[in-house]
C-alpha cells in the first residue's frame, strides 16, 4: 500500500516537474520584433495587475473564512478544532498557484507562437509552442491538486491520527471535514476566477467587437481598436487562470467525494456491526489517488507525444490523439493498479462495499466515466465544430440576418443538450450498479483522471489566440494570421470539449457530495434518501431549479454592464482622437483595460458571495433537507444550462470563422453575412464564457458548502425552532 501512496506523490512532482521544464523552455524562445514585444509586455502588464488585484480579494474573503471555519468547527467538536481550516488554505493555495502559473505561461507563450508561425510558416511547429504553453496548466492543475490532497491525507489523516481506527471507531467526522474544507478552498478560487475572469474578457471581447468589426468595420484584433489589448488580456485571466482554476476544482472535488464516501461506507458498516476491514478502508481511500495518479502520468505521456513527433500538419488530429491516448492508458494502468488493490479480498468483503461485479468494479465505474467524457468531448465538437452540419447551418443561416443567426444557434444550442444528458444518464445508473454510490464517485475521477490532457488541450486555444491578436497588431504577413487562425478555430473546438468535460463531471462530482452530504447529518446507517413527496425537500428543488437562471442572468447582466462603458469608451476614442481609424494616432489602450478591471471586479461579487451564502442561509433557516432539495434542483437545471450556454456560443463563434475562412459562397469578412455572425458570435459570448463555465463551479460550491455545514443545519435551523414552539 506505501507503494501506491509513493506513486501519488512521484506523478503530482512528475507533473510538476514537466510543467517546469516546459515553463522554461517557453521563456527560452525569442519575442520576435520589437513591435511584438512590446503588445505582449501590455497584455502582461494587463494580466498581473488584474489577478494581483483579484487575488488580494480572495485573499480578504478566505481570511474571514478561515477564522468562521475555526469558531465553527471548535463548537462542533467541543474543542480548539483548526485542522479543517488550514485544509481550507492548502486548497486555495493549491488553486491559486495553478492559476497563476498558467496565466503567467500564456503570457509568455502567446507572442512566441506568433514569432514560431512568422519565422518557421510551418502549422506543426506553431503547434507545439501552443501546445508547450498550455501543457503547464494542465500539468499544474493535476499536479497541484494531487500534492495537495497528498499534504492532507498524510499529515492530517495519518499524522494527527484523524483517519485512525480508533477515530473512525469513536465516529469523529474530523478528517471528512478537512478533505471537504479543502475541496472548498478549491472552489472559492475557481469562483472568484471564473466569475471574475468572464466578464472581463467577455466585456473587452463584446466592446472590441460591437465597434470595432460592426461599426467601424476593422478587422478583428486590429492595432486601430482601442479595445483590443483588453480583449487579449482577457483570455489570460478567464479562458486560462479561470479554467485552470476550474478544472482543478473539479478534479479535487470528485477525488474527494470518493474518499468522504469510502469513510462513510465504512461507518456505516460500523453502526450495522458488520464493519469493514480497516485495510479496506484503506484501499478505499487509496483508490481515488491512485487512479487519478495514473491518469496524470498518462497525461504526461499523451502530451510528449505531441511535442516529440516529428512532423505534425493536422492540430486537430494530433490534440485529439493526445486526450484520446492519455485516456486509453489511463483505463490500461487503472486495470493494473484495480487488480493489485483488491484482488486478493474475500466475496464477503467486496460485497460489503457494494463491488457486485467483484474486485473490477471500481475500476469498470471509473473506466465508464473516462469512455462517457470522450464521447460527451465528440458530443461537444459536433455540435460546434465548423467541420459538421451544426454549425454549418448558423453559417448559411447569417446570409438571412442577425435574426436568423441567433435563432438558429439557440437551437443548435438546445437540441445539444440531449445527448450528453443519456450519457450522463446511463453512466450514473450503470456505475452505481456495478459499485454503488461509490461507483458513482469514481465515475466523476475517471472522467477528470486524465485531466491534464484536457485541460492542456483547452489552454491551447487562448494561446493561439492571442498569438493571433498580436500577429494582427503586429503587422505581420497574411500568412501568419492563417496560421493562428487555423489554431484558434480548432482551440474553439477544443474548448467546447473541455466545458463538456467539466460539466460531466461536475454532475457526477455534485451527485456523490449529495450523499456525502446527506451521510453527514442523518444517523450513521439510516436509509439514504430524499423523499420529494415532502414539502420542505419539494420547495428546495424547485427553488434549487430557479437558482441557475438567476446566477446567470446576474452573470449575462454583469457583462452587459461592462461591455456598454468598453463600448462608449471605444467610440469616445475613435470620436475624439480621429487619427486613430487613420493610422497617424495611437489609441489608448490603457483606459480600456482599466474599464474591464474594474467592471470585472465590481460585478463580480455578488454572484460569487451568492454561491456561498445561498445554501448556507436556507440551511440556517429551513434545515438539511431543503438544502438536499435545492442541490438536487440547482444540479439538474445547471447542467442543462450549462450544455446549452457552452454550446451554442461555441457554435455562434466558429459559425463565424466558417464565413471568414471563405466556405460560405459569396460572403466572407465584411460581408452581411459576417456582419450578422459577428452579431451572434457577440450573443454567445457571454454565454460560453462566462455563464457556462461558472455553472459547474455553481453546483459544486453549492454542494461542498452544504457538506461542511450539514452537521450545523441538522442543530440550528429557524424552522425547526418554529415547530417546536408550535407544538
């Protein structure tokens, strides 16, 4: 068993290590000209300054947080209890480097894949330099989170002795706590990123564009628009620190629900006076780490692969090969790891932990959450890739008008919903089958375990398209352009894959944290279950169902309002300083970049503090089972409106670059056509990157919140004082 937890730590450093490596080589490559040097050093700036202030936020919040965590949990075991706070911490740190370090990668990366394109003229080669960036936020995302979990599992669960038998034994729920306070610090992060992060790359995205292309019909990311170093800066803070930030959050709250299953599992054996062995608690609880640890090493292998081939001239096939393989030996190792675990235990035992398909089981609920995230990824690109009818059809429909255009992508984005919901479906029933709910649980860690891959894949794309931008304003050849270009629509593809992942497992991840949750507050061994013929539990789903609609309205308007000061800002410029449409004045980018900080930091508060507090408050008022309801709610409407968001944005944008790349016969840039897709793809903005991404992370801080506060709602609840004094 000390073997297994050796390679926990030898695969988070190991991917630490490549992801350094990487970094280096990276910064070792040349900026190109001085004109090019200079727009990156402006994106940068523009960056840090936004996440250094972002952070000193977070900073604030995880302070009052920490200490609330403190008094609370000194109550709740009746003495000076910190241990779930310092997890708390570890989490947002684990989280916060992550992001950090993938921001500061993809603002290093993005001028050398246009100085590669500009020097080489080679596709293969401007590739890797992508795909050499986005690689240390893939590898960052695995690697932190599996050191992360690996500090609290050694130090608090075996160190200070909370996962001993004895502890187990005596029912202290200690360790449980400290694993959900560190999911937490996690999910606080990823909030706070993707929250923040969308509004501003979508408030400099829609400015730049409603101007820029609409009114003043320059090209996309043209030196002349005064919004367009914002636009660039903002795929840095949201499409890679958020997802970073993101995906890790997922990956931890999966592995983590896994492991505060197998805890209850075993008390509840305990209570039944048929408890499990303790080494199989072990196993349990091995197994989650593992499994995600051999997925991060195949990860490491799918991205050498890309690197290290000679020739490449198809990035789609050649990111395709790289997830698709990483997975396949991630379901490979995972046999090996799944058989050396639990092949030697007794039918009785497998049977007490609801393996019905002997020692295999695990491993074929893992293996099914991997094989359903690679078919809802291939979901996801039909439905968005210009490459298929979908978006085709949004294409063709723009030579009608904007009307048309935002009608047909609302469709296309609603119809791509059902789907990967059967998938979804038919993964959670047969993975319970075969192990239960813990099944369920490894279902939502096989789906994340290869999550460098993915999330390498997806930070590729911003990459590229910010090499993009800076080619346009650069002044570079055509030629270089079509490079980026070429990169960038597949990066949209690629990232349309990544949300289909992330809310597929967010799903899973959200449904194993209900039981967790309901585990935590009923009586060890009690029936599971929330019965929707009572009105409490009814209430709660449905106004859980509304929740959704409301967050991402607050986001949409959020948007909305930064957007419209870029906007005025933007025409201000061109008003006041007419040089600038001219060439012979420069604009000033700086205010721009000032208007979606501050619209981002503004705005994003209140639907981050209302992720938080939501459950927390009906908790405290209406006790555990409404707050069981409301996740149940919230969780099945997220995860359709999720689908539908990242979706139909997705398809909105490359519906564009369809026209733009000439397929579209008689139109192109600057064509109605184009002037109606650009209206959509500005529709869908918001929707794809900022509604849709946020969701996930909606779901899941809502049901960490509640499992940290189970134990709370269950003492001290308004409602249930109430009834008390009415009888």
């Amino acid at each position: 068993m000390e073997v297994l937890l050796v390679l926990v730590i030898v695969a988070s450093l190991l991917a630490l290590g490549y992801a350094a490596f990487n970094f280096i080589g990276v910064k070792k490559m040349e900026e190109g000209t001085e004109r090019m040097s200079e727009i990156a050093a402006a994106i940068r700036v523009g960056a840090n300054a936004f996440i250094n202030y972002e952070y000193r936020i977070i900073a604030v919040v995880v302070a009052v947080i920490t200490v609330v965590f403190a008094v609370i949990f000194s109550v709740e075991y009746e003495g000076f209890s910190w241990e779930p706070s310092v997890c708390f911490v570890i989490g947002v740190a684990m989280s916060a480097l992550a992001g950090w370090v993938g921001m500061k990668i993809a603002t290093y990366a993005n001028v050398r894949v246009s100085n590669t394109a500009r020097i080489t003229k080679n596709i293969g080669q401007t590739l890797k330099v992508a795909l050499k960036g986005g690689s240390v936020m893939g590898l960052c995302v695995g690697g932190f989170a599996l050191l992360g979990l690996f500090i609290v599992y050694i130090i608090f669960g075996f160190g200070l002795g909370l996962l001993s038998e004895e502890a187990l034994i005596a029912g202290e729920h200690v360790f449980t706590q400290c694993l959900s306070c560190y999911a937490l610090g996690c999910s606080i992060v990823a909030m706070f990123n993707r929250v923040g992060g969308g509004i501003y790359t979508k408030a400099a995205d829609m400015g730049a564009d409603l101007v820029g292309k609409t009114e003043a019909h320059i090209p996309e990311d043209d030196p002349r628009n005064p919004a367009t170093i914002a636009d660039n800066v903002g795929d840095n803070v949201g499409d890679v620190a958020g997802l970073g930030s993101d995906l890790l959050e997922s990956f931890v709250g999966a592995i983590s629900s896994a492991m505060i299953l197998a805890v209850s599992l075993v008390l509840a054996s305990i209570a039944g006076n048929s408890a499990i062995p303790y080494d199989v608690l072990q196993k349990l609880m091995y197994f989650p780490l593992v499994f995600a640890s051999v997925g991060l090493i195949a990860s490491i292998i799918g991205i050498a692969y890309v690197l290290l081939k000679k020739e490449s001239d198809n990035p789609h096939r050649d990111l395709n090969i790289s997830t698709w393989s990483a997975a396949l030996l991630t379901i490979i190792a995972g046999f090996a790891a799944t058989y050396f675990m639990f092949a030697d235990e007794t039918k009785e035992v497998l049977s007490a932990v609801s393996f019905n398909m002997g020692f295999l089981s695990p491993w074929i609920a893992a293996s099914l959450g991997v094989l359903s995230g690679v078919i809802i990824g291939a979901i996801a690109e039909y439905y968005t890739s210009y490459d298929y009818k979908p978006t085709q059809m949004i294409s063709h429909a723009s030579k009608e008008g904007p009307a048309l255009t935002i009608t047909q992508g609302l469709a296309v984005g609603m119809k791509s919903c059902m789907l990967p919901l059967i998938v979804l479906g038919i993964t959670t029933y047969l993975s319970y089958a075969v192990s239960g709910m813990f099944g369920i649980a490894m279902a939502a860690v096989g789906m994340l375990s290869f999550v460098s891959a993915t999330v390498s894949v997806d930070t590729y794309g911003p990459i590229s398209d910010n090499a993009g931008g800076i080619a346009e304003m650069s002044e570079l050849e055509p030629e270089v352009r079509q490079i980026t270009d070429k990169l960038d629509s597949v990066g949209n593809t690629t990232a349309a894959i990544g949300k289909g992942f992330a809310i597929g497992s967010a799903s899973l991840a959200a449904l194993s944290l209900m039981v967790s949750f309901l585990y935590a507050f009923q009586p060890v061994g009690a029936d599971l279950n929330l019965n929707f013929t009572d009105p409490k539990i009814l209430a709660g789903a449905l106004i859980g169902g509304a929740l959704p609609y409301l967050f991402s309205g607050m986001l949409i308007e959020a948007v909305a309002n930064a957007a419209r000061k870029m906007v005025e800002e933007v025409r201000r410029q061109f008003k006041e300083i007419p040089g600038i449409l001219d060439g012979t004045s420069k604009p000033d980018y700086k205010t721009c970049i000032e208007i979606s900080s501050q619209g981002a930091i503004k705005e994003m508060k209140v639907p981050a503090i209302l992720a938080i507090m939501f459950p927390l408050v009906s908790g405290f008022l209406f006790g555990p089972y409404f707050v069981g309801g409301l996740l149940i709610g919230a969780t099945l409407s997220a995860i359709m409106l999720a689908i539908f968001t990242g979706n139909a944005g997705g398809a909105w944008d490359n519906g564009k670059k369809y026209i733009e790349s000439g397929q579209v016969e008689g139109q192109g840039k600057g064509s109605p056509a184009h002037d109606a897709a650009v209206v959509g793809d500005t529709v869908g903005d918001p929707l794809k990157d900022t509604v849709g991404p946020s969701l996930d992370i909606l779901i899941k801080i809502m049901s960490t919140v509640s499992l940290v506060a189970a134990v709370l709602f269950s003492k001290y609840n308004l409602l249930d004082w109430i009834m008390r004094i009415v009888k």
